[in-house]
C-alpha cells in the first residue's frame, strides 16, 4: 500500500545538542507534544534501538494509545520510529546545523487503512496533519528556547482550513468518520470542541432514556457532573437504582432521579409521566436513547412490533405528553439518539412496523432510526425553536453492551476501532449544554456538526411529506390510548 509522505521542519535558535537533550527524552514528550499526556516504556530501555513505549494522547475529551517502537538511533543527529496502529507508518526526527542553530525536520511515512480510504485518505490527510505538527514543532522551539511566545497555535484561518479538510476525508469515508478516528480528529481541529467551557448546567432538569448502560449511562454521569438534575429512565428498576448509585459515587452530584418505564407499552409511559410531572413543572432537555434490537418478530399487549413501538411510538408519546413541562421551561431541548443503519432504509418503509411474515431485526431498527430522525425533524417544523428545539443524532460506532449483543458479528470485526461510549455520547452532552442560538432545530448531528440525513443523496420532499403522516398517525395512536 503507497504511503503518504509528511515534512514539516523548523528552525531552533540553539545548538544541536540542546535540541537533541529535548527530542531524545521520551519521557518528557508531553511538554511539546500538547496533544500527549504520559508516556510508559514498554521494553526494559528508556533511549536507544529496541525502545518501546505507549504514549497515552488526549485529543478533546477522548485518551488514545499509540505504541512506539524505535528502530534507529544516531547520537545526536537522527531517531527512527515506527507507529504500530491503526494508521501504521515510520517516522524520523532529524537534527543539524543551521548557521548559529538547529534545523529540526520531522518526516513521517504513513499507510492508512482501507476502511479509512487507503492512498486517497492519506493524501487529504496531508495538510491537516502538516497543521497539527506545525503547532507541535512551535511548541517544541519554545521548550527548548526557553519562550512561550513560540509556542502559540497556528492561525485561526489555518486552523479552520484544516479543520474542513479534515471533516470532508472523514465524511467521504464513512467508517473513518463513524470510527473512533472521526472524533479523535474533528476533537482536536474543529472549533466547535476548542470552544467547549463545559457550561454548568445547574437548575437545568434533564432525562435521559436508556441511561442504565452505555452512551445513556456516560450522557448522564457527564450531564450530572456539571450539576443538572438528572432523572433516568430503565426498564428494569434495580438496574436504574444500581445506574443512580453510580452516578452519584462518579459526580458527586445528589441531585439525580430514577424512574422506571417501559417505552413499548403506551400505559407505562403515561405512568412514568405522570409521576415526573408531579415532582417537577419543567424540563429543560429529554434525551432519547432508550433502543433494543429484537432478532425475532414480538408485538406488545396492543398487538404493535416492539421496535417500532419502543422507537417509534413510545418516544413520541412521551415527548407529547412532557410538552408542557418543555414549554414550561423554553428554549427547552428534545434529543434523539440514531444510528447508521437508518441510512440503508427509506421513510416510505419506515412509516409502518414490520410484520411476522417479512420481519428481520436489523432492517425493523434500521427502519425505526429512520423514522425517529424524520419525525425529529417534523416536531421542529411544527414548534418553534424558541420554545422546543428538536435534534436527531448519529453518535458514531460506540462499543456498548447493546451493541455486544445486537451486533455481534459486526462487534467483533469492528472492536479495534469502535469509540467508548464516553465519546458516543460527546454529540448529546454537547447539544444538551450548547448555547440555543448556535443549534437551531430540525437538525441531524454526528461531531457536533450538522450533517446531511442521507449518505448518498436522494429528495428530501417525499420524506417530508410521509413525515407529517407519520406524526398525525402516531398523535392519533397516542390520543386513543389515553381515552
């Protein structure tokens, strides 16, 4: 596989042996390596041929591994390295003379994957990494001249330049762009996580569905740390209460409710209303997370598919029947959590469940994460954003119980490069917390960035015509369950 070839070089007023005192120090890469936070030493030698070392990087909220191996060591001129990952490669650092100082020249070789476009990806990647090393060898200057001032970032305009390049390699990928690569990326360039405050959230009352592992769980815990009132909401009661507990030991946060409540069965939920309108007048953001992919055909007591009925219908009668507890506290938020087998599936199929005769698990949630995406954007076409702002989301490809047992197959093959459920959640916590005016409603996030609801195009008028129908139907459902 032809690799891509990166150069970035820079001069340091100092002399040779003071910059090669820096670079050979493994251990002290995290002072000009902003992005690296520790570094362990594998092998039993710290310096030399034969050094192994994994160096822990914190990119935005996520903590990567990369393992280094040193293949060349000349004193005080060269060091050769090789990256064993999923983007492999070697790379060298070079010192020499340069009038009255050193010339530093890193150089790397790396093969990407198929998965993340092969020979292609690495040549857009070209200038997005070329930027980001830029800022390490500024930084790595300053360490040795002894200055701050050398240390600053590249320009905002250079920043942003990489930052869309970055993004679109991602989205032409696909995997790369659903992978854990796509967060450790667009984290470190895009400007939508450099201007993350992470903003208290205190008097805000939040619920999240699903929250009693995986993606809920870390939305949860993350919302709780910065102070909301969090109720979650399971299906089983005693793994809600053993999810609170955890909560609370993680955030220190008392402030955090539990509710049971079964999203396919209609009485369940009104129930599960009922109680939370009777403790709390407002709710400031309802996270949809709450999913179960049923390998074999099973309807409720009402004779209804339970995909369809957990995914479809019992999101939406809960959201309608908190509407006033939303209203109450404006601009409140509705969250929905997709995923990326809704882009295989059309509304036009996704407007009714699934029968015995034609059911298969995958296809009956691919097409129920279609139709909450639609819907999402239907609720906001109907209430204005200033009142209920309405977001659909593609969390990327998280490794969580559900998908352990959902996705078996598909978990093994992908386990290397799937994303924690820390950074599955990043896009919900981030939409839970955001300033109103820069989200709007109607949207479909995956990164924090809008993106499109269909991978390969397609009209969008249809859709939003079988939308409205579906919303007018699943109101009906809902008002004629309550009487």
């Amino acid at each position: 596989m032809r690799a891509t070839r990166i150069s970035q070089a820079v001069t340091i007023r100092a002399n040779p042996a003071a910059v090669w005192q820096v670079v050979s120090d493994f251990a002290a890469q995290p002072a000009w390596m902003r992005d690296a936070v520790d570094v362990r030493f594998v092998s039993g030698r710290t310096t030399g041929v034969g050094t192994v070392l994994d160096c822990d990087t914190r990119i935005g909220p996520l903590r990567l591994t990369d393992r280094l191996v040193v293949t060349d060591w000349e004193e005080g001129r060269s060091i050769g390295i090789r990256h064993d990952g999923p983007v492999g490669g070697a790379g060298r650092f070079t010192i020499a003379p340069a009038g009255a100082g050193t010339r530093f020249t890193w150089t790397e070789e790396l093969r990407f994957p198929r998965w993340l476009g092969g020979p292609a990806a690495g040549a857009l990647a070209r200038p997005v990494l070329a930027a980001v090393w830029q800022r390490d060898l500024a930084a790595l200057r300053a360490r040795v001249e002894g200055s701050d001032v050398a240390a600053a970032s590249p320009g905002t305009d250079r920043r942003r330049r990489a930052g869309r390049a970055a993004d679109s390699l991602l989205e032409a990928s696909i995997a790369g762009s659903f992978a854990r690569t796509g967060i450790a990326t667009r984290s470190r360039l895009l400007p939508e996580f450099a201007e993350d405050a992470r903003p208290s959230l205190a008097g805000r009352v939040v619920i999240v569905t699903g929250a009693t592992s995986g993606i809920g769980l870390a939305i949860a815990t993350e919302l709780a740390r910065r102070h909301a009132t969090v109720n979650i909401v399971g299906r089983d009661g005693r793994r809600v209460a053993s999810a609170r507990q955890q909560i609370i030991a993680a955030t220190g946060n008392e402030s955090v409710g539990s509710g049971t409540a079964d999203l396919t069965d209609l009485d369940s939920i009104r129930r599960f209303a009922a109680r939370f309108a009777a403790g709390h007048d407002r709710l400031h953001v309802l996270v949809h997370n709450a999913g179960a992919m049923y390998h074999r055909y099973q309807a409720n007591a009402a004779g209804t598919e339970l995909t369809f009925a957990g995914q479809v219908l019992g999101p939406f009668a809960l959201t309608k029947l908190l509407l006033p507890q939303l209203l109450r506290a404006a601009p409140s938020r509705v969250i929905v959590m997709s995923s990326g087998g809704m882009y295989g599936q059309p509304l036009a199929r996704s407007v009714r469940p699934m029968g015995p005769g034609d059911y298969r698990g995958v296809t009956a949630y691919a097409r129920a994460k279609r139709a909450q995406v639609a819907l999402s954007a239907e609720w906001a076409r109907r209430i204005p954003a200033e009142d209920v702002a309405f977001h659909a989301m593609h969390p990327g490809w998280a490794d969580t119980p559900g998908m352990a047992t959902s996705l078996p197959a598909f978990h093994r093959l992908l386990r290397p490069i799937l994303r924690t459920p820390e950074e599955g959640a990043d896009t919900a916590i981030w939409l839970a917390s955001a300033g109103p005016n820069q989200l709007g409603s109607g949207k479909f996030w995956h990164d924090r960035r809008p993106r499109r609801m269909r991978l390969f195009g397609g009209p969008a008028g249809p859709d939003a015509q079988l939308a409205g129908q579906l919303w007018d139907q699943l109101d009906a459902e809902v008002s004629a369950a309550r009487g």
